[in-house]
C-alpha cells in the first residue's frame, strides 16, 4: 500500500526554467509534508516543510503547495540551477507518528546548463 | 566532523552470515531511526529509539535487532542474512520525534550474495 507517490521517476530541466515535482497521497490525517534532497552516496537532507493546515510555503528559490482536497503537493524550483540536480523525496508524517515518516519513491531532477 | 556517521559504507557479505551496522550521531539529539531503502528506492522505516527506548517497531523480521547503548548509538544486527535484505540502511536522529531536525546519516550499501 503506496501512501505516497511521486509518478515521475525523472525530470530535466534547463538551468533557469521551473522545475515542477509533485507528489501524491493517501493518507488525509498527516499533519506535515516535508521535502528532502538527496545526492548519490549521501543521505537525504531536509529541503523545505509544510503544515496540513497551510496551502504555500517559500523559502527562496523553493515554493511548496498543498492542496488537501486533491491529496497532492508540489515543489517548484525557480529558477533551477545544476546544483539542483538531485533525488527529491516528498515525506509526509504525523504528530502522533513518533517522528516516522512515509517517503515517496523520489523524483530525480536533472537541471542542464 | 559528521554529525550522524555509519560504519562500514559498504558491506558485502554471503548469505547465512551475521553482521551489525554501527550508527554514531554528535548532536545531541535523543531519537534515532533505521531506514531501509529497498530496491524500488522507496525509503521506509524499520525502528526508532527515544532515550535508548524502542518507540517504532516496524513489520521487521526477527533477524533484525537494534541495540542502543546509549541515546547516541544505535546499531543494527542482522542474523541469517538473506539475498532479500541487500539494501541501502539509512541512520537518522531527530530531537523530540520532530521531523524538521531530521539528520540522516550517508548509509551504508549491504549487498548479500
């Protein structure tokens, strides 16, 4: 049982576009959604969060958007730089979860100059 | 100096075999998890510990069995390997099960043959 999908595998995006990833749920009792970054042979690093009870949240380059009705989120990025190029994870979790959180299978983002 | 640090990086080994993981974290943080990243890349949750006390027991074979000397440590014993537990084993801490100070550590590849 997927509580978390991210459809595409892979992105690429020229440098200065927008990158576009998205990510599915199941589950309508999280109460935050987090995005982590991943580059090879390191672990995931925390990006940027949101809580249930906000649909946008900026920090930077990087925008999140959650629309609970439709149980998806986006990360945009913009404008893309190459040192952007990496796995993104969507990992939403619960207050009463323990601080586990449920990962998507990764969106991998390359940004060419 | 690493904050959340796993040994070894790689680790080949044969079937039947047992082996540990160590996971070591400098950040005084006082909960502690075991992702696996199976194949599929999905990462997904084994254990947690909270002050050296288990909190998050996955659906987790037996062979599988976290130690936690103290809120710092906290390493993975697996007996009985199996071709089906090669995967990439992330640490990670957080402070008070809060998912936004999460800090994985590089993890370590088994590989079992």
């Amino acid at each position: 049982d997927q509580q978390v999908k991210q459809n595409s595998p892979s992105l690429s995006v020229q440098e200065g576009r927008i990158s576009i990833l998205n990510c599915d749920y199941t589950n309508s009792m999280f109460d935050y959604f987090l995005w982590y970054k991943k580059y090879p042979a390191e672990g995931p690093t925390f990006l940027i969060s949101i809580s249930s009870i906000k649909d946008k949240n900026e920090d930077g380059r990087f925008t999140v958007f959650l629309n609970k009705s439709a149980k998806h989120l986006s990360l945009h990025i913009v404008p893309s730089q190459p040192g952007d190029s990496a796995v993104y994870f969507c990992a939403p979790g619960g207050y009463n979860q323990g601080g586990k959180l449920i990962f998507g299978q990764g969106t991998e983002l390359s940004v060419k100059p | 100096d690493t904050a959340v640090s796993q040994t070894p990086k790689y680790l080949v080994t044969q079937m039947g075999n047992d082996k540990s993981i160590k996971c070591e974290q400098n950040l005084g943080h006082d909960t502690m998890y075991w992702y696996k990243q199976d194949s599929k890349k999905f990462l997904k949750i084994m254990f947690s510990y909270n002050n050296k006390e288990l909190i998050i027991n996955e659906t987790v074979p037996n062979r599988f069995s976290p130690k936690s000397p103290d809120k710092a440590h906290l390493n993975l014993h697996i007996n009985s390997l199996e071709l089906g537990d090669s995967a990439v084993y992330f640490c990670a801490s957080s402070q008070d099960f809060t998912p936004y100070g999460y800090t994985f550590g590089s993890g370590t590849r088994l590989t079992v043959v």
